[in-house]
C-alpha cells in the first residue's frame, strides 16, 4: 500500500490514525445467495466491530424486484436494472454524512452492458470512493475494459487482492500504481486445531476428510475429484469428500438440481457414493468453522485459470488446511513456497496422487497446514480491515487533493482594496432564535431542538447585537433577540457558585450545576459589551449587576483562555468605566496569570502561551494587543504573527498547497487532533471559530499598531469563510445566510449550527466596523444595503 504524504513531504501515519467512521459499503448482501454478499456483510461487520465508534452502513443491489429481507445495516437498496435508481442512491449517500463508499465491483451484480450502470451512480456521488475489484479479467472485451477503467478514474484509491490482480490493473487497465491497495481477502481468525476435534459434529470420527465449499456450479471442477475418488478410496478406505454449498442460485432458476444430481449419479458410476457427502445449505460463518475444522485436506479444483480471487480459497488457507488446488490465477501466488500443492487442470489422477501423499504423510500435511496458518494470521478481518480503514483515509486526502486542484477561488482579487464585504444577513440567527434563545446546533439550516441550548452561544448571540446595534445596523427584531438572550444569561447564573450554567434542553431544563470556565468568561465578555457598548439603560444596570457578582471568581479559574474572554469584557467595560479599580485589578490579575503561562512555555520556535494550539488560539494574543502595556503589546504582536504565520498556507510547498498559484490562504489549525510542540499537526477539521479569532486579533493589531497589513491579512483570513481555504468551497450560505460547520478533509460540514454562524456574522460585523471607523463616517462603499431579514 502506497505511504501516505504529510504536507512537509514525508511519510505521514497521522493520516492513517483518523479511520473515517462514517463508510458506506456499496454491494450485494446476505441473505442473497453470492461471494460478494459475503464478502460485504463481512466488511460491514468487520468495519464495525474494530473501527472504534464506526457508523458504517450498506447500500445493497438486489437481482430481483422484490429484494430481500436484509438486516438493519442495509439502510438502501435498488434494483440492478433500473438505471434511475442508481442515480436516486447516488442522492440517498450525498443526503448523509458519508466519509467514504467502499464499492465492491463485480460485472455480473450491476446492469447495463458489462455492469456500466453502476458508473451512473458514481458520477454523482460527492464523497470519495474507494473499491474493491473481485473480478480482473486478462482478456476483457471492450465494453468490460472500458467500464473497469472509468470505474477506477472515478474511485480515489482501488483496492486487489493479489499481485497478478495488481499487473493486470496497471499493464491492462492503465490503473496508476500508487492509485492501488494490495489487501488480501479477509479470513475469520480461527484457532489452529486438530481436525478430530470437530469431525464428530458430523458423524466423522476416525475418516479422513476432504472438503470443497462454495456455490455450487459446473465450472468448480469437482467432477474431476469424484473421478479420483476410486483410486483415494483404494489406499485411503476411510476417505470421506465433505461438498458444501447450495447450488448457485443462477442455476437452480435455469435447470434446477440436475448439475447437482449429475453429480451423485457420477459418484454412484463410480462406485464411490458412501464416500461422498453433499451438504446443500448456504453457511453462515458459526457453521462454516466447524465445517472447516472437520476437514483434513480442502481442494480447490476449479477448471478455470483466469480466478483473481477465490474467497474459498483464502478461508480454508487461513484457516490452516492443507490445500490442493488446481493453479489459477490466486491459488498460484497464496500456495507457493510449498504453502500447497496445485495439480493441473482436469487431471484426476494428479488429485488423487497428491491426497493420498497428504493422508499418508502427515508431517508433510502438518507442516503445509502450520505455513498456511502463519501467513493467515495477516489476511485475519482484524488486520484486513486495517487495512482498508488506512486506504479511506488515503482516499480522503487525495480527494481532498482532487477536489482544491480544481478549485476555483470565488474572491478572485486577493487585496483588502478590492474586496467589498458582503451583505450582512441575518435570517439564519433569526431562525435559530426562539423565546428562550438560541438554539446551539443545527441539521443543515434547520434548528436541531434536540441538542438545545448553550449559554456559550447566547453569549455570542448578544457580543453581535451590540456591534451592530452601536454600528447602526439594528433594528426593533434584533433588539427583541437580544433581550432574549440576555435572559437566558440572567437563567443561566447561579448565585451558588456566583457562575454560569452552560448547557440546557430543549424542554428549559439545565443540564449540569455551573459551566465551563470558558463559558462563564465568554459570558462576561458579552456583559461587558453590553456595558461598553449599549445605549440602553435597563440593560446596562442588568449587566453591571450580574458582572460585579461574576468577575471576582475569574482568578480562580485555571483556564487561560476563561482568563483572555473574561479580559475582552473588562476592555468592552472599560470603554465607559475606565477608572473602575475592580476591574482595572482584575485585569492586572489575568494578564499576570496569562503572562506567567508564556514565560512558562514560550520558546524562540514557539512564542506561545500554551504547549499545544487548540481552539480559539489568537484570543491569547489579543488582550495582550488591547491590554495597553506597550511589553505586553510587543508580545502580542510577535506571538500573532507566528500563529498567523503557522496557520497561512505555504504556497512554495506543493506537498501542502498544491492547487494554489496565490499566496497566503487561511488554514487553521484542524480540531481533529489539534498541534501539540512536537508532534504532527491537526490540517481538518477546520472550525469557523479559529476564522473569526485570528481575524478579531489583526483587526486589533491593525488598530493598535496602525500596520495596514495587518488589515489585508484580516480580509484574507475572512475570505476563508467565502471559499478561499483547502478546498475553495464556501462555507458561508448565500442562501439561508448561514454559515457551514466546518471544513473536513474533502469537503464543508452542511450542517450550520450557532456557533459557526456566529463566527461569521461577528468576523463580518466587525470588518464593517472597522471599515465605518477607517472612513470616519463619511460616506463610502462598504459593500451592498444591509438586511436584516432577507
């Protein structure tokens, strides 16, 4: 399996540690009679059972109209002649959040021409593809060669299961090497036992068993082992050849039972019919390990060359069973090095030469079975599915590569002056705000009441009323939203802890005692915005009132960025109280605690507060910026630079930006893992958040230091939220005037929850209060009317 690339250019296992949960597995499956159905329902599971927190689920393609009773997993399935619906189950993935499909390809289980329906679902899926070719022929015809190509130009990564498989892909199909994943076809891990422990289950005690399983058909060659039976019997008298499996359903539609009654007619010409056994039943796995534990010997002895992959074949061999087989395609490459033995094509004799060797030598046998066995312990599901987990990931990553090489930036200018802010539009906070608040997360547009409420985000909620309200760009609807919220503040504080609760349900009850420190100091910035900026007397006794019972407890708390939200209120506050000495103490307090934590970490490499970058990272270096003690404000400034420097995309490095020809997009640090000293960094999931902080704190440099730069690289981090990122995809919502959730590795998050929208309209309401400011009120283009309500 191809390594993956970190964005310095070397391997990077990081890539491969972020096992994408959400996978969905496109095939047959059980209870239709077929390989591949097996072989789904046993990735599906495989993927659940050591994926931790997997959400995986299957969309299955039926051979009949009338489908089949299939388990819960199967959350689609579709009928393989019916074009539209492939396209309706294109529709059906691209409505959840799916990471990755897993698409398992087989000619026969698809329509159109050489099964070339299945391309009409793949061209309308969204997310990346990864898939699984169980059939490789040598020699297609024209129509199988051009529908494997185009299902692979489709599928970020392809996944074979041999090496031949491998050759054929690139030297007959043009399938680019480093595009392919060689994993075996994956095996139950069975313990290595002796074959008299389970021969009683079947009434075998003290024969010697031979097994054959699979759909039973013509091409199985088992023919060919009943021909050989005579001459095993003679030196093996107690043989017994176990056949197990039901007859392929395809055959039992055309012609009934009769290949299988050719079969025991065969036997009794031969003489041998009580040393053979049919068993006409599809297993399940339980029944198949006993089945596979009874058997001395399995053969394969299969008429036809041209197999790429027997699933049979990797069971019994994993499984560690001596093996005869005849030499196609997989069987050549999992037997060699006396891993088994493989007899020609249609040669009794051969088979029954090599099983008599195997009876009568059993260190010969033992030894076959202990290789087979050990080589097995890699091809187990636990391993196998690995596998496949790193190959998701992979696929994510290119995806996302695929996906920005084609981008095109919707800001085509990239200087401050030519850009024109947005209309500020207020319906999504409207509809995401009812009597008690605002509603913290969303499903798509619309308000997700299960989740409720958070103090965290009426805070926001109320910090944006008083910036456009004191900008002039409120209205009577957005002072009736901030009452709201403000008495959702005023419910959320408890004079037990002199805090605030955080969380509460939809039905009004609150979820915990006291909050977060983050959410208490985030509170007291809103208060004390409220304060500084409000014109309305009612709600500024409210806030001095609840702020003088919060803020003393601040300098009890231990985190530093309850200590920066908190310092951002006492600023707001002061922009009319500057003389209070509480306050002006308390300010003293933090900035003293927040300063030791630099000493404390701080290095020339890393001139940062903290050992690890997380979430709302600028936020630190912003009070110091506003904290007016010019020590401090020289810290501030140098610190912001380097966060803005580590989180701005190096486009000489086309391993980290490959798609841009432009200097300098916006990449924050990804919550997915975050970016601790020393360790790999976090690149998705990227949060609206970190967008709005980083771009607050150059807007406080730019007026701090007076540096227009710093007002350029405040645009260039806002126009993140309008397409200029990883991807180039927009995360604010023309549409519904809310913002995404975030930025995953190959595409936004749809969902558009409080704290994402709020991100935006803060970041936007505060560019245009420093534009009014720039200006000095004069008259000028500030971008188009706003509207407040669509």
């Amino acid at each position: 399996m191809t390594t993956p690339i970190n964005r310095t250019g070397t391997p990077d296992s990081s890539v491969w540690a972020r096992n994408p949960k959400n996978v969905a597995f496109i095939g047959d499956y059980l209870p239709r009679q077929c390989g591949i159905a097996t072989f789904t329902a046993d990735l599906y599971k495989s993927y659940n059972s050591f994926i931790p927190a997997s959400n995986a689920l299957v969309v299955s393609v039926n051979d009949t109209l009338e489908g089949y009773d299939y388990p819960s997993e199967v959350r689609y399935d579709f009928y393989q002649h019916d074009q539209d619906a492939y396209r309706k189950a294109a529709e059906f993935l691209n409505s959840k959040d799916v990471d990755v499909v897993c698409l398992q390809h087989e000619y026969g289980i698809y329509g159109g021409q050489a099964g070339s329906h299945i391309l009409t679902l793949l061209r309308n899926l969204t997310m990346p593809v990864v898939t699984t070719f169980h059939t490789i022929l040598k020699d297609p015809s024209k129509e199988q060669l051009l529908v494997l190509k185009s299902i692979a130009d489709l599928s970020s990564r392809v996944v074979c299961m041999s090496e031949k498989g491998r050759d054929f892909l690139i030297n007959i199909y043009e399938v680019p090497e480093e595009k392919i994943d060689l994993i075996p076809h994956g095996i139950p891990d069975m313990p290595f036992v002796d074959p008299h422990f389970y021969k009683d289950k079947f009434g075998m005690e003290g024969k010697h068993t031979l097994l054959t399983f699979g759909l039973l058909s013509p091409n199985k060659g088992i023919e060919n082992v009943i021909r050989a039976l005579p001459r095993i019997v003679e030196q093996c008298p107690n043989v017994v050849y176990m056949v197990l499996g039901a007859t392929h359903p395809n055959l039992i539609k055309n012609e009934g039972e009769a290949y299988r009654d050719s079969l025991k007619k065969l036997a009794a010409d031969c003489g041998v019919r009580d040393h053979i056994r049919f068993y006409n039943q599809f297993v399940e796995l339980d029944d198949l390990r006993e089945y596979l534990g009874s058997a001395d010997v399995y053969i394969t002895p299969y008429l036809n060359p041209a197999q790429i992959t027997s699933g049979t074949l990797s069971y019994a061999f994993g499984c560690g069973k001596a093996v005869i087989s005849t030499p196609y395609w997989h069987a050549e490459e999992l037997l060699a090095e006396n891993r088994g033995i493989l007899v020609p094509f249609g040669d009794s004799d051969a088979i029954a030469e090599q099983v008599i060797n195997l009876f009568t030598d059993e260190s010969m046998r033992h030894a076959m079975r202990k290789k087979a066995y050990m080589m097995g312990r890699e091809m187990t599901w636990e391993h196998v599915i690995q596998s496949y987990a790193n190959s998701f990931a992979q696929a994510r990553q290119e995806r996302m590569n695929t996906v920005n090489s084609q981008a095109v930036y919707m800001m085509g200018a990239h200087s401050s002056s030519a850009f024109k802010l947005p209309t500020i539009r207020l319906d999504h906070l409207f509809r995401l705000t009812d009597s008690t608040g605002i509603v913290q997360h969303a499903r798509h547009h619309l308000p997700f009441y299960e989740e409720g409420y958070c103090t965290d985000d009426n805070a926001r909620a109320l910090i944006l009323t008083q910036i456009l309200q004191e900008t002039g760009l409120g209205d009577r609807k957005l002072a009736q939203a901030a009452d709201n919220y403000c008495a959702f503040i005023n419910h959320a504080y408890t004079d037990d802890y002199h805090r605030f609760r955080n969380f509460m349900s939809y039905d009004r009850r609150w979820l915990e005692d006291i909050g977060s420190d983050d959410s208490t100091g985030r509170t007291i910035w809103a208060l004390g915005t409220v304060i500084g900026r409000s014109s309305d007397r009612n709600a500024v006794t409210w806030a001095m009132n609840l702020l003088e019972r919060v803020i003393p407890t601040v300098v009890s708390m231990t985190s530093p960025r309850a200590w920066a939200f908190s310092l951002l209120g006492i600023y707001e506050y002061q922009k009319k109280f500057n003389d209070d000495r509480l306050a002006k103490t308390i300010q003293r307090q933090l900035l003293d605690k927040l300063m030791f934590r630099y000493t404390e970490t701080a290095t020339e490499e890393w001139p940062w507060f903290e050992n690890t970058l997380s979430y709302d990272n600028a936020v630190l270096a912003h009070v110091l910026l506003r904290s007016g003690d010019k020590r401090l404000i020289e810290i501030g400034v140098n610190s912001l630079k380097w966060l803005v420097k580590l989180q701005t995309a190096d486009r000489s490095n086309p391993a980290e930006s490959p798609r841009h020809t432009s200097q300098g997009h916006f990449q924050p640090i990804g919550s997915d893992g975050f970016y601790t000293k020393g360790q790999p960094r976090a690149y998705f999931d990227q949060q609206p958040l970190e967008a709005q902080s980083t771009m607050s704190a150059c807007l406080a440099a730019f007026e701090i230091t007076g540096d227009d730069e710093w007002h350029r690289t405040a645009i260039r981090v806002f126009k993140w939220f309008t397409g200029l990122n990883d991807l180039g995809l927009p995360l604010y919502d023309e549409q519904t005037g809310g913002c995404r959730d975030g930025l995953h590795i190959d595409r936004v998050n749809q969902n558009q929850g409080a704290e994402s929208t709020l991100s935006y309209l803060l970041a936007l309401a505060e560019l245009y209060t420093t534009q009014k400011r720039r200006t000095d009120t004069k008259s000028v283009n500030v971008g188009m009317p706003v509207l407040m309500n669509g």
